[in-house]
C-alpha cells in the first residue's frame, strides 16, 4: 500500500479462487452512509464481480452493511455500485474480457487521499487441481521457512 492510504478490505478469496493478472484503480460512487460505514471498516468483497453494462462498470454483490445511526435514507447493503474508469481504461478492459474470456474481480477497497478507491483485477478461474496446487505449494514453503528458521 502506497502512502496516505488506509486499507478497507481485502478480498482473500479471489487470490485463491482466481489467476489475477492485471490490477487497475477505479474509483466508486457511493452515498453518504456507505462512506461512514466504510470508515468503521465494514465491507464483505467475498462474493463480489465486476460487470459492464451500457458502457458502465458496475460492482454486483457487494456487502456495505447499514450504517447503524442511520435514518430513514439509510441505504441497501447489496445495491450494485457504479465504478468510475476513464473511458479508454474501460474499453481496454472490455475488450480483454471478450476476447480471453477473463473477468473482473475486485481485490481491495481502501481510501485514497479521503477518496474511496477500489482495486479491480483480471481474472481466470482456478479449476479443482489448481487450487490443490496452490495448497500444496503454500504448505511447502512454510515447511521451508520452518526449516530454514531452526
């Protein structure tokens, strides 16, 4: 993490799930209490994507929960947020995912200069074996950390 930002959240899961290749910061239009709820550090990234529809990109299935002092206009923890990419940025984006069949997944939210900012990756799906690889290679090298400390 640069300077002058603060982590929110962090989507674990996609790292396991998915292959990431390319990270790309996008801001995210958000009202004002998911801005205050955020900055409890409350979000879930767990099941989120990334979808482009009429030349938008839109964040589906994340999880803001309620603003617990909020009031009447409190807002809907899994409404789809609008993300903010520049126009070439998006069309870079959406051409790589029709052409190799990736998708979009989002990695972290954080703030950035009192901005919220979401970091959103390329990504292939791990089949079952794949992600038994990476156990696997994950467990070794802690074994050879526990070696090499003793």
């Amino acid at each position: 993490m640069a300077a002058g930002t603060k982590l929110i959240a962090e989507n674990r899961k996609a790292r396991f799930n998915y292959e990431l290749s390319e990270f790309t910061e996008a801001g995210i239009v958000l009202t004002g209490t998911e801005v205050k709820s955020l900055r409890n550090g409350k979000v879930s990234l767990g099941e989120a994507y990334c979808t482009v529809e009429g030349g938008e990109l839109w964040l589906v299935n994340s999880h803001i929960p309620e603003y617990r002092h909020g009031n009447l206009f409190n807002h809907e923890p899994r409404r789809r947020r609008k993300l903010l990419l520049h126009k070439g940025e998006l069309r870079r984006l959406y051409g790589k995912l029709k052409e190799r069949g990736l998708t979009l997944v989002p990695t972290r939210m954080y703030f950035k200069g009192g901005m919220v900012k979401v970091e959103i990756a390329l990504a292939r799906g791990r089949k079952k074996h794949d992600k038994r690889e990476v156990i696997k290679e994950r467990d070794v090298r802690r074994d050879m950390d526990r070696e090499m400390r003793t």
